[in-house]
C-alpha cells in the first residue's frame, strides 16, 4: 500500500473510529470520583478512585486520558472494587517532563503510584499502550500484580500487523485537528501547546522496535486475561502466543476454571474492541471476581 494511501486509511479511517469511540464513552456518566495527583519518578500523575473493595488499575492507551478510554467501563467496574484510574506520562492531566517515553518507566509510574496509595498489589487492566505498560508492571513489579488484563497490545514489535507499523512513522499532530482526543486534551492538559511535541515524542516510542521476550513473559504468574479483536492492529497469532506463554492449555474440559484466559472479539478492530462495554463486561467481571491461583 502506498504512504498515500496509507495516510488516506488513516485520516479516514481510524480517525473516524477515534470520534466514534470517544463519542461513545461520552455519552457514559460516572459519579463523583476521588482525584488527585501522585508524585512519582519525577511526575505528578493523575489519577481518580471509584468504588471500594479489591483495588484495579486502568490504564489508557495513546493519547487518550481517563475518560475517552474507560468512560464506558468504570460505573459498571466501580460497583463492588476500587477503580484507580490512571493518566500517563505526558497524556490528560499528568504533565510531560524531559524524561523519554517507554513502557518501562510507565510500569515503574503504576508501581510508584501503588505504593504512594498504599496499595500493596492490584489487579491491572490496560489497552493498547496501557496493555503494554501492564505487561511491563508484571515483568518488574510481579509482586504488585495481582490479575493480569490485556487488551489489544503486542510484548514485541511484531505482534503488530505490518499495516500497523507502516502506519505509525505517518503519525503527525495535525490529523487529529477537530477530533474529541485533541478537544480533551486542549481542554483539561497543563499546557496545551505542548501537543506537537506530546505527539512526535509518543510517536518515536511507537516506531521504536522493542521485544519484552517470550521467556519474561513466560515468567509472568499473575493470572492472565488476553483479548483483542479479529481485525486488531495486533496479529491475532501473537495474541494466542501471549495466552500460551502465560500458561495457557488445550483440553480444559475436566479441570478448574483457568488462570490464563483468552478472548478474540468477532467483526472488531483495535479501536472498536473497545466499543462493547457489554462484551467486555461479560469477561471482565467473572475474571477478576474468580479466585484463580498464581502459576506456580
């Protein structure tokens, strides 16, 4: 496919799925939540608390905040557990500093923030970026993790589909003029003209080819719930690759309920696996209310 074409899907698109999502999530009110802002690694992270009982992180995906990702999802998550809401790095209402983008300073934020909570371990469920920086809270912080949830991301740069990581280097902060993601940010960010640099700086973690290792996440015991989308910008294989990695089996017919679980939403794309909350919910909900053991 030529750039050009590749910057007409993108624009036309994706962009439209983002309005879409974003709309969407919206359209969603949640009660008044706890906030505040943790200082960590050098940071002021932003983050909310819903709800009360076994604490569960949330954390987004690129460019998005609190709301344009979990919107849907939190009244429902916050009815019997404590949803700690995150903002990342640079992203919503945490402000960016000189320090360069990665997963692994993302997962020492989540670790750092649990511990200014006093929060000894929590569940984590993340979304794209924010799945990756989960998976990287297991791999340095696995005494913090206590279930594992990850939607639609890739531990190695070839998890991602090759129209995927043709797109990324295309990424520029004028294409999201006008959409909901540029609105929010504009709206609740520390300082807006930081956009253009917020972008090119999350673009360059994006092209980066990175690889966590099969044997890391092999190491990983927390229970693992995988989903993703049958059209997601993450390969479908590398997805069952995470779930085998985490220990999942064939033939569980006569055994207890697994600790590694897999999810591949039909007709979905990696922006709209986050368009059925009522999906999600289904899975979300019996996962994290089991009591699954640790792999040994």
């Amino acid at each position: 496919m030529k750039p050009a074409t590749y910057s007409y899907f993108l624009k036309r698109s994706t962009l439209i799925s983002i309005i879409l999502f974003s709309v969407l999530n919206a359209t969603f009110s949640q009660e008044k939540a706890q906030t505040g802002y943790a200082p960590v690694n050098g940071l002021k992270m932003y983050y909310e608390i819903h709800g009360d009982g076994q604490p569960l992180v949330l954390i987004h995906g690129s460019f998005m905040t609190i709301n344009t990702a979990f919107n849907a999802l939190i009244p429902a998550l916050s009815k019997h557990r404590k949803v700690i809401a995150v903002e990342l790095q640079g992203h919503g209402r945490t402000a960016d500093t000189d320090r360069p983008f990665s997963f692994e300073s993302m997962a020492d934020d989540i670790a750092e923030l649990l511990k200014y909570l006093k929060i000894e371990s929590a569940d984590i469920l993340g979304y794209s970026l924010g799945g990756a920086v989960a998976l990287q809270a297991a791999i340095r912080h696995p005494e913090a993790v206590k279930k594992l949830i990850v939607i639609s991301a890739a531990y190695k740069s070839d998890g991602w589909a090759p129209q995927t990581r043709a797109i990324f280097p295309m990424i520029r902060p004028e294409i999201f003029e006008g959409t909901p993601l540029k609105k929010e940010y504009d709206s609740i960010a520390p300082d807006p003209k930081h956009w253009a640099s917020f972008v090119y700086k999350l673009k360059e973690l994006e092209v980066k080819p990175f690889d966590f290792t099969a044997e890391n996440i092999k190491a990983i015991k927390s229970p693992a719930l995988i989903i993703a989308a049958d059209g997601d910008g993450v390969l479908p294989e590398h997805s069952v690759e995470m779930y085998r990695l985490l220990g999942g089996k064939y033939m569980i017919d006569f055994g207890p309920t697994p600790s590694t679980q897999l999810a591949l939403f039909p007709g979905s794309s990696h922006i709209s696996v986050m368009m059925h909350p009522d999906w999600l919910l289904s899975m979300l909900t019996p996962f994290l209310d089991a009591s699954l053991k640790r792999r040994p």
